[in-house]
C-alpha cells in the first residue's frame, strides 16, 4: 500500500542515484532495475551514470518504471550529478561550467557524497563553496559513504547554507536499491521536482543504522516543518 501525506495526499517514493552497467564500475543490467523498481516500490529512479546519460534514456524508453534522466559527470575538481538531462554533458570541464550547462538545458545541480574523504572523486571543498549559489540540492546521505561523520558535515553543510537536502543509495548493485528513498509529492518537471523535494522526507532501511547520523538526518529534515 502506497504511503500517504498526513493531509490525506498522494505521495511518490523516488530513489535519486542509480548506476547502471553503461558506468563501468556497476554491474546493474537494465532489467534488473526495473525488476527491483517492482520489489522497492519506486515511482521514479535517477539513473546517474558516470559521464553517460545512455542507460537512463534506454530504460526511459523501455517504459517499465519512471525514469529522471541524469549524469554524474566529472569535473575538473569532481564529480557533479545534473537531473532531468535533455543531452549529456562532457567530462573534465570546470565546476562553474558544468553546473552553468546544467541550468541551461533546464535540469538540476545535485551534488553527491560531498565529504567522504575516501572518495577521490568527490567535489573538491573550495570549488562547492565557490558553486554554491548553483547548487539546488545537496546530498546528505550516500549509501558507499563508509564514514558516518562524512554523511553529518553534508548534513549540516546543508543546513548552514539552505540548500534542499536529498539522501542517495548510490546504488552499483541490484541488493542496494531501494535502502534511502525521498518520499515527496508528485511533480511534472524539473521545477515541480524541487519545489516537492523541499519538503519530502526520507525513507531509509539501514542495517545497524548509526543513532547520531539517523538523528541528525531527522532533524535536519524536520527543519522546515513541511509534510511530504
């Protein structure tokens, strides 16, 4: 049965980082996705594979489960996600650039796992601060982030400068699908995404979850006081 808004709404349960095996280091056939799409009850999956939009526009074709179109493209100084991509973005340009070319296809600056210190490939500090304005939403959670302090210091990034908070499987494998789910109001585009992510809530199954990191998760969605 399908969660429901307290005012009685519909809601849509959406998973905002799958790879599928069109990024090298995923090993998520397509039909896979799909199946577990089923199993999670998702309504839309972000497909953001690493500097290719191929595998989310296939199985936006294919037409089985709700796809948003991303890229989790590779920056000069790391790794920037764009949501609701009309084309693909190239690797290897500056921060500015990226997020700039982002906005004017229409789609959205996501920024993943943003302090993971194990992760080589995440968005160097000083180049976030100086994109900060372009950033509409900030990863606050990432399932491959080892270090539960990494996850917190998103989260209060987040909160320090008001930027929409989102939580992120960063699913390369089938098993991991379906583990923290954004539970939000229906929406159309792009816009209508932000605008309902502003006050969605997530849903998160964690073995062993960590009480400082799944508190302060809480209370930084709480904040706004809003019901998905």
């Amino acid at each position: 049965m399908k969660p429901e808004r307290r005012d009685g709404g519909a809601i849509v349960r959406v998973e905002l980082h799958v790879h599928t095996w069109y990024s090298s280091d995923s090993k998520m056939p397509l039909e896979k996705i799909e199946e577990r799409s089923v199993e999670c009850a998702l309504d839309h999956v972000a497909i953001t594979d690493h500097d290719t939009v191929e595998g989310a526009e296939r199985l936006r074709e294919r037409g089985k489960t709700g796809i948003i179109v991303g890229e989790e493209i590779s920056t000069s100084f790391g790794d920037v996600i764009g949501l609701f991509l009309d084309e693909p973005i190239e690797a290897g340009l500056a921060p500015e650039e990226t997020v700039a070319r982002i906005h004017a296809q229409g789609g959205l600056v996501f920024i993943p796992h943003p302090f993971d210190r194990r992760r080589k490939s995440r968005l160097f500090r000083a180049a976030l601060d100086q994109c900060i304005d372009a950033v509409d939403i900030l990863e606050v959670w990432n399932g491959r982030t080892r270090m539960a302090e990494d996850n917190l210091r998103a989260a209060r990034y987040a909160e320090e400068h008001g930027l929409v908070p989102a939580v992120g499987t960063d699913a390369h494998h089938p098993r991991e699908m379906g583990r923290a789910v954004m539970e939000m109001k229906p929406f159309h585009d792009a816009r209508s995404f932000l605008e309902s992510l502003r006050s969605a809530v997530p849903a998160m199954n964690v073995e062993r979850p960590v009480d400082a990191l799944r508190k302060g998760i809480a209370r930084l969605f709480q904040r706004g006081g809003g019901e998905a």
